[in-house]
C-alpha cells in the first residue's frame, strides 16, 4: 500500500513539476519575442528615417558640388528588418505544446470501488448480526433503534459472551472493517493504476524537457538577435545624428563657398569627404539581412556592428573614419593639429594682405 502511494505521489510531483517547465518555457518565449519585435521596431523605425530622410537630404546635397571624390551607394532594399523576423518566429510557434497526462487517473474507480466495500463490509456484518440473533429481517429492521443496537451489542463481544459488550463497541467495530474493506480495495486498484500514472508522468516530463530543450535552442537565438538589434540601434541612430549635422553643414558650405569642391577650406573639404564616407558605410547596413535561415544571428550583423562600432568611435571621439576602401585612407581622416594650424595661419596672412590692400586704396 505504501509502494502504491509513494508512486503515486512522485507521478503527481512529476506532473506539476512538467506543467511547470512549460509554462516557464512558454513564458520566456513570449518575452522573447515581444522584447525583439520591439527592438526591430525601433531598428526599422531609425532605418526609415535614415534612408527617406537624411540618406535621401544627403544624396541631393552631396551630387551638387562639383569634383568631390565618387562616393559608391548602393540602392536602399524596401525589405525592412521586421520580415526578416518571420522564418524565426515561424519556426519557434511551429513546436506545438505537448500534453501532459493526468497523475489522478484511475483514482475515482478506486474510490468507487472503496466506498462500495466499505457498504458491502457493514452489510455483511449487519446481515450475520441478524442471523445470529434471529431477528427476522424485513424493512423496518434496520431503521429500528433498539434493533440496530441489539445487532451492534452482539457485534460488540455479544457474540462471545463478553460482559463489556456494547453498541459503542460494535459500531466501531463495524466502522474498522469497513475502513479496512476500503483501503485494501482502493491499493489493489491504485496498485496497477499507479505504476501506469508513474510512467505516463515520466513520460510527460521527459516530453517536457524536450519541449524547453527546442524552444530553448530558438529563445536563446531571439536573446543574441535581440543584443545584436540593440547594438544596431545605437549604431544606426549616430549615423542619423552626425549624417544629419552634415548635411546642414554642406548646406551652409554650398551657401557660403560655392559648389566647386576644390576651392573649399580644408575644414570644408573635411566635413564633405567625413559625410561621404558615412553615407557610403550606412548604406550597406541598411541593406543587411540580419537573421538566417536556420533563425540565427547573420554573419551579415556581426561584421555590420564591428563596422559599425568603429564608426561610432570615430565619430563620437573625432578621430580617423575607417577607410572607405584601401586607397580612400587620406580622404577620411580628420585634419591633423599641424595642418589646421598652418591652414589657420594661412587664412590670417590672407586676411592681412587684403587688409593693406584696402588701406592702400
């Protein structure tokens, strides 16, 4: 009987103990998902306004000065990052929910069972009762009070000539075997239902690992995708800010120096050919595909962020851009303390000599 509980018991915990992991799978994965559509979003969101706005704003400023070095853009795909998501999300929603066996089977046909030889016992008991006492049995015997407890009198040591003998006796007498009757009815039809709900259970719960096991495999590709995304927002949002004060800085160049590259100011030429080499790094960001097949993280993302994070350094720090190609290097670097300073000096003596110019008119 013990044996029979004991199995039962570590089938239920097994049981809760499936349901749960599956919630907890199904929970992270909500999360998961909801946490990346997010960010894609906002990915998508800054990628919008990069390529119809600044991109665009920059483009139309860009190709009208005359003699600045090419700049290689490639069209802006109309693929936003967000449909790329569907091959992941699809095959994480294609792992269907696995279900769990119930650990109670078996238990009302026990039950029922129990309670009908607990009655069985009592009648039984009554029914010798009567025989031995010669109480004719008819439908007012049992519903008699005096009847009922001369029968539990005899039950009670009556039987045997006990001088105790009494209903108290008898009824808990009675009661003892019913219990007895009811319990050893409800182990032997637990015995075999136990041993089945124990290894339904097992069975439930090694699906259940399965379960987190496979959907895990995915969670964790939506976590990494959700950091790169993150990444990628910061990366996409610094080249909208500097490409944007560029291209209000061209416009004040155009302005004041005209569109011809080659009379700039070194400062000038500085900003124009730092713009260029930012829109032609942005653009191949854009067009990336950020997912695989198989629903991980794109080699395409990892080289972008590398890319990308140099970028935001160089941009954030003012330093030297990384080189638009191998023979660009001169074009997008910062202009060094020492040129500055001479072309400062030039840009003085400049302003001298027209001054004694006037003074002489």
């Amino acid at each position: 009987m013990f044996s029979t509980l004991q199995k039962q018991k570590k089938a239920e915990e097994l049981i809760d103990e499936a349901r749960r992991i599956i919630e907890e799978t199904d929970e992270k994965s909500a999360l998961a998902k909801e946490r990346l559509e997010k960010s894609v979003a906002e990915a998508d969101s800054l990628r919008n306004h990069l390529a119809r706005m600044t991109i665009k704003r920059f483009h139309d400023l860009f190709f009208k000065i005359e003699g600045a070095k090419p700049v290689e853009m490639a069209d802006i795909s109309e693929r936003p990052f967000g449909t790329q998501m569907q091959d992941l999300t699809e095959r994480l929603d294609e792992i269907e929910p696995i279900e769990i066996a119930v650990a109670k089977r078996g238990k009302f046909k026990a039950a029922t069972a129990s309670l009908a030889a607990a009655l069985i016992t009592v009648a039984a008991a009554l029914v010798v009762a009567l025989i031995a006492t010669g109480i004719p049995l008819d439908p007012q015997t049992l519903t008699d009070h005096r009847t009922l407890q001369k029968l539990l009198v005899w039950i009670g040591g009556g039987a045997f000539g006990y001088p105790g003998a009494s209903a108290v006796w008898g009824a808990a007498g009675v009661a003892a075997a019913a219990l007895t009757a009811a319990l050893t009815t409800w182990s032997l039809f637990m015995a075999k239902s136990s041993g089945r709900n124990l290894s339904e259970a097992q069975k439930s719960y090694a699906d259940a690992e399965n379960y987190r096991d496979r959907k895990g495999h995915y969670i964790s590709s939506i976590q990494r995708l959700d950091e790169e995304i993150s990444e990628l927002k910061k990366i996409l949002e610094t080249f909208d800010i500097f490409l944007e004060e560029y291209n209000a800085v061209m416009k004040r160049i155009q302005y004041t120096e005209g569109r011809e590259f080659e009379k700039y100011r070194e400062g000038s030429k500085k900003s124009v050919t730092r713009a260029a080499a930012c829109a032609e790094a942005v653009v191949p960001i854009l067009n990336i595909t950020i997912v695989t097949s198989e629903g991980e993280p794109s080699k395409q993302l990892s080289e972008a962020l590398e890319k990308g994070k140099l970028f935001h350094k160089a941009l954030i720090d003012e330093e030297e851009l990384p080189a638009r190609n191998s023979t660009d290097e001169e074009i997008v670097k910062p202009l060094s303390k020492e040129v500055e300073e001479k072309h400062q000096e030039t840009d003085r003596e400049e302003s001298t000599l027209q001054i004694e110019q006037e003074s002489t008119r």
